[in-house]
C-alpha cells in the first residue's frame, strides 16, 4: 500500500514492511479487547440476522459495481469441512468480499485490527464477529507492545482456527497487505498457523481435516468502476492428519494458542506459494503483464476464437506467459526472487501496442478480427443501445436524486484516501452500502414531501388519486403513503441498476470515439507494431 508516510522499518528477511494509514496507526486497545467473539453453534460465526443483511446488501452492491463477475471452482470445494481460502492481495476490502460472497459456506472472518473501531465499518464488522489482527508493521512502529499484539492476535487466531475446525469458511492473505505490485509479496506465516490449529482442533473432535484453497483474483482495472473480475478457486491443499502433532492436539483441545511446529507450518506455506503463483498475474511489471495480454488477444484473432470474457484473455494471458517467461526454480519462487523479464522478441512490439492502446484508453479488445488494426463501429449494437436508452433517461432524475450523496462520498474518500489505489474501490463500496443505510429513509421522505407538493399534477397524470387506493379515511391515506415510502427504496435501486446500464452504453460509446479519433501517425504506428507482432508469432 502507498501513502505519504515514511518509514524505513523492515523485516527480518530486510525488506521494507508496509507503510501504514492514518486509521491503522490508531489501536485502540480497548475496542479490541471487547471484540465480539463468534460462535460456531450456529449457521453464522456472528449475528445472524445483520450477517445475512450484511451479505445481501454487500451482493447488491457487487453486481452494480461490477460489469460482469464470473466464478470457477466452486464444483471441487470441499464443502464437508473447514475451507482457508488463501489469495494475493491488492483490491483492499474488494478481495475478501469476492472470495466470501462466491463461496458456498458462511465464514469466520478476521482482519486488520482498525476494521472493527472505524466508525460505522466498526459496527458491522463486530456484528459478523470479524476478528482483529495486529500485524507485524503495528507492532514494529510501535502502535502497540509486544504483549497486547500476543494477547490479541493470539485470542484472533484461535477463534479463527474453531471457526474453520467447525466447518467453516476463512479467507487470509498470506502476504498480510494489500499492495499494488504485479506479483506478490513474501508470504507471512499467520494464515497457515491458523489452519494447523483448526487441523489439531478438528482431528481432537474427530472431524474432517480442513483444507485450503488457493484463490486466484483477476480485476480488469480494480481501481475502475464496472469492471470485470474472476474468482478461481483451485484444487484443495488437504492436510494430512500424520503431519499434526500430537501436543499441539492436545493444547488446542483445551482451548489454549499454541504454534504449531515451524517446518510444518513452512512446508505448507512454501507449497501454497507454488500453488498460487501461477494464479496472479505473476509478470516483472504491468508493462509485461499487459503486452501478455495483447499477445493472448491477436493469437485469439489468428485462430478466429475471439477472447468473450475476461476469463478466456486471463488464461490467453497466461498461456504466452508459461511459454515466454524465464523459469524460475521451486526454491527462488519461494524465496521471493525478483522475477526476470521476458526477452523474447514478440514482447517488445506487444509492448508498443499495448502502449499506444492505453494512451487512448483502449485494450487488446478493441483490435478487428484480424487482429491487424483498430475494431469498427457496430452499427447494430448501437442501434440494440439507442433502443434502450428512453427508459435509462426517464429513471435517470431518480437516480441522480436518490444517489448523488453516495457517489459524492464514495469519489471524494476514494480520491482522498491514503491507503492507494488498492482501496479505492473499497471505501467506494463502504459509501454506496452505508450510504443507501444512511440516505435512502431521508431521500424516500424527501420523495414524499416532492409527491405532496405537486400531487395534483400526479394525479393528472396517472389518472386517479392514489391515496385512496386502501380508502378515503385518513387511516388508509396514511397506509397508502406508508406503501409509497416502503415502494421507493426498490425503485431507487432499480434506478440505480438501470443507470449502471447506461454508464455502460456511455463508456462503450467513448469508447468508439476513441477508436474513430485515434491519431492517424499513432494509427500507423500501431499498424507497425502489431505487424512486427505477428511475424514475431510466426517464429513462435
């Protein structure tokens, strides 16, 4: 994560720890202590009643904020037992979200310590019982002693080991930031010393060994708004119950935090790493990673399947990667060696393209279906568009009504933020699912109060008086404006779903601008570019 902090702390292995925010300098001590702790009797670790609130709104949320969201893997989960989902990490709150809202169990949760004192964040994350964690850069600078990160950490590891020997599911990130890097960092041990813990507690009562899941996240751009993402859940990791010692069975039974034996702990963890990378974008830097998936695209063209989702160009992607990129052995990916940069001749004129696309804002999806030049414009998806757009515009006032505060909120903390872009789109989620708590009882009043005021132009207009639509008592007025006020907060989201739509069409319109405008010098150059690219594929 970036901000204007400065720091020179580093770790034991000599690298840099990561900067920390305002907020996650803030440990309040006392919250943390009185964290909630979850309870496993149940369908839920925390309230299940906010739980399932919580979650259902967070979905809502999720398929406005994503244009398209496609999940793979669920079919090999081991739903019979705990499941640790282990991910990189660089979309902030984004990330979990994905992962728990697209797996089939519920999950017991833990989280940097501040997400459960922020305000308003604070109280829902301690009503789904989310547990905190001290992470090594508080505690190096200072945000806390020695002891009260053993305390807490300790209490917050334990509860999420029962949780996922109870049958529960948990998703950590081993590298223990979020982070802006195109490949991950070095892995922490915390997540895979909880999973011994819940192996030991489990194999104590006589359950099934949990196991975890590697989890690939791929975002388009997880800075932007409606952008795609795919969730890939790969093949289980499952723990054998010879390699879970005795002692610490023992010890966990008895509801007492023990570390589990280091070389265990190391071997799962080294294993997860070989697991996983191969997962992430995995390049020397996005320049690459973006070229690999111009290669992926004009390979697509010359075969004549053209890429349909942003699934198929991850895995084209990949494909041109594992053929291009240098190895590495099992030992330097483990030990987070620098990873070198792809030589090949084809990389440098996908480079070009790739650059001359995203000076305009383009991508590999905009290449014709030779893969030769620029796309052109479809007239009949535009005219599939116009058809539409009359209904978008007449909810558009309600929309700009109903959402402007959000939308306000949710750019100024997003813009302003000093946690980087890896959080971008979080706190603009934080604004739309609090602002909607927060905004909509007024803005569904405010509505009221407007209908009141010209309710004889209404009444004009629909042809009858709706508030006699129960009866002509002031009882039923009253039930009638009740129905109103209850009526608005789906019309507002519909609103908001269907103004979603139309931001669509505008982007794709620009979008079509941009090709039409594209510099005729910088025309030619990418004509060059993607020529030199496709005699560099013949060789390949």
């Amino acid at each position: 994560m970036t901000n204007s902090q400065d720091s020179t702390n580093t770790d034991h292995h000599g690298e840099d720890l990561p900067v920390l925010s305002k907020s996650a300098t803030k440990m309040k001590m006392d919250k943390l202590l009185s964290t909630p702790m979850p309870s496993f009797d149940g369908n839920t670790p925390g309230s299940f009643v906010w739980s399932n609130i919580a979650f259902w709104i967070a979905r809502r949320i999720l398929a406005v904020q994503f244009r398209t969201s496609e999940v793979t893997g669920t079919e090999t989960l081991p739903l019979d037992r705990g499941n640790l989902c282990c991910a990189w990490h660089t979309n902030g709150l984004m990330d979990p979200l994905q992962i728990v809202l697209k797996h089939p169990n519920n999950f017991v949760m833990g989280g940097r310590h501040d997400l459960v004192t922020r305000p308003f964040l604070g109280w829902w994350t301690r009503k789904l019982a989310v547990q905190p964690v001290v992470r090594k850069a508080e505690l190096l600078r200072g945000g806390c002693s020695e002891e009260e990160a053993t305390q807490i950490n300790g209490r917050s590891l334990l509860m999420l080991a029962q949780g996922i020997s109870a049958g529960f599911g948990c998703v950590l990130f081993p590298e223990g930031t979020s982070h802006n890097d195109s490949s991950m960092l070095r892995f922490r041990t915390g997540p895979f010393r909880t999973v011994f813990a819940a192996a030991a507690i489990a194999k104590s009562e006589g359950k099934p060994i949990p196991a975890v899941i590697p989890t690939g996240l791929h975002f388009r751009r997880r800075d932007h708004f409606r952008t795609d993402v795919w969730i890939e859940y790969g093949p289980p990791h499952s723990l054998q119950a010879e390699d879970i010692p005795n002692d610490l069975v023992e010890a966990v039974s008895k509801g007492n935090w023990v570390e589990p034996a280091a070389e265990n702990v190391y071997a799962l963890r080294d294993a997860l790493r070989l697991q996983l990378t191969p997962m992430t974008p995995n390049a020397h830097d996005w320049d690459e990673n973006n070229a690999l998936h111009i290669l992926g695209h004009v390979e697509s063209r010359r075969a004549n399947q053209p890429l349909l989702s942003w699934k198929q160009e991850v895995e084209a992607a990949r494909v041109f990667r594992t053929l291009l990129q240098p190895p590495l052995s099992d030992e330097k990916i483990i030990d987070n060696s620098e990873l070198p940069v792809i030589t090949s001749p084809a990389i440098k004129p996908a480079k070009a393209v790739s650059g001359l696309l995203q000076a305009q804002q383009l991508d590999g999806r905009d290449l014709n279906a030779s893969g030769t030049d620029l796309r052109k414009v479809r007239p009949l998806r535009i005219i599939q568009k116009l058809v539409r757009l009359p209904f978008f515009l007449a909810l558009l006032p309600m929309f700009l009504f109903c959402f402007t505060p959000q939308i306000a909120i949710g750019r100024l903390l997003g813009d302003s933020t000093d946690e980087g872009v890896d959080a971008r789109t979080s706190y603009q989620f934080l604004a739309a699912m609090f602002g909607s708590l927060m905004f909509w009882p007024f803005m569904a009043l405010g509505g009221l109060g407007i209908e009141h005021m010209y309710h004889d132009s209404v009444e004009s207009l629909i042809g009858f008086d709706w508030y006699s639509i129960y009866g002509s008592s002031s009882l039923h007025v009253t039930a009638a404006m009740g129905t109103f006020l209850v009526a608005l907060p789906p019309c507002f989201w519909l609103s908001g779903r269907t103004s979603t739509l139309l931001w669509d069409d505008w982007c794709d319109f620009q979008r079509a601008l941009r090709r039409l405008r594209f510099n005729k010098t910088n025309r030619q150059n990418l004509r060059g570019a993607l020529k030199n690219l496709h005699a560099e594929m013949d060789k390949l």
